[in-house]
C-alpha cells in the first residue's frame, strides 16, 4: 500500500479511539477523532485540521445533550455530509488514521479494521470510562446507535455493522485485552504499511 491510510471502524466502546492513536505512535501517523470533528460542525465552529485532531470521546456522545444533536442531524443530514466530505478530503492526503463509523463503508482507500464486541460489554467499557451508570449508557448507546443507523441508511443505503468483508480486519474485541487488540492490528498492517 502506497498510502498509509487506516480506518478503525466499531460501534460505540469497541476500543476504535484507543486503537487509532497506538496505530497513529507505531506508524507516525496523523489521527483523527471523527466524533470531535461532527461535534465541532454541529456547533458550526470552523474546524482546522492541521495534524492530529480531536480527543477521545468522553462521554458527550452518550448525554442528554448529544440526544438533542442526533435530532438535528435527523432533521438537517448537511453535518454528515460535510463530515463525510472532509473525512475523504483528509483520507485523500494520505498518512492518516481515523476512527470512523462510515469510512470503512464510502472510503475506496486505506486498510480498513472493524472492531466488534456484545452492547452490554461497550455499554460497561463506556460507563467504566466515564464513571457513568451502566444503564443509563446502555440505554444511550442504543439510541445512539439507532439514529446514527437511521441516519446513514437514509445518507448512503447501508446498514452499520452488516456488510463487514468491506474489511480487511475484523477483531472481535469482545473477550480479549487491549494489549492483544493492539498486537493482531500491528501483526496486520505491518504487512501492508
């Protein structure tokens, strides 16, 4: 592969942002956070991306402010597809990583790595994380994940998490450590990069 272009992609707790930046370190990659860039354009804030960009989501995507923004993306799809629009701007540039839930599916490029794992097992990975109740991120996540499905079913035609050989590495994060995630991507793209 010329390009170094990765695309982590996963539901919401699959490990993608940890992932993306040991993948970013190992192979001197820029990273992109993909949810802080929508967050930024949905605040309509003009979003510079020099570099690295973005930090991990810490739980905003998960709160009663976030479920106010999926209905604005419901009503108004033009926050996706600028985010979507820079996102294969940026993957066109080259030497980039980024966790996102739609490049792996509209990007041509890059080698692309979807995380797998159970809801309740994201759902207590996020709650641990943000130091939030289980239930109530359960029950998040899963609203999340329904309008965000809604969403781009509506945009492009496809169905998140079906479909995976669009992938060249699927990793079922479900059962095994970081430590072993981090090492099965490494084993992969070092054959490709």
């Amino acid at each position: 592969m010329k390009e170094k272009i990765v695309i982590v992609s996963g539901l919401s707790g699959s490990g993608k942002s940890n992932l993306v930046e040991f993948i970013a370190e190992k192979f001197n990659l820029n990273f992109v956070h993909t949810s802080a860039l929508l967050k930024e354009l949905m605040e309509e804030k003009k979003a510079e991306i020099k570099g690295s960009f973005g930090e991990k989501n810490l739980g905003w995507w998960e709160s009663a402010e976030a479920r106010k923004a999926f209905d604005k993306r419901l009503e108004q799809t033009k926050f996706d597809e600028l985010l979507d629009k820079k996102l294969l701007e940026l993957i066109d540039k080259g030497n980039i990583v980024m966790d996102s839930w739609t490049m792996g599916y509209l990007s041509k490029k890059g080698f692309k790595i979807w995380l797998n794992a159970s809801i309740e097992t994201r759902a207590k990975r996020i709650a641990l994380r943000n130091k939030q109740d289980f239930n109530e991120v359960l029950n998040a996540i899963k609203l999340k994940e329904e309008k965000t499905t809604e969403i781009y079913k509506k945009l492009y035609g496809f169905t998140l998490g079906e479909n995976l050989e669009k992938f060249d590495l699927v990793i079922d994060t479900e059962k095994i450590p970081e430590k072993k995630v981090r090492e099965i991507a490494l084993k992969e793209l070092k054959k490709v990069l």
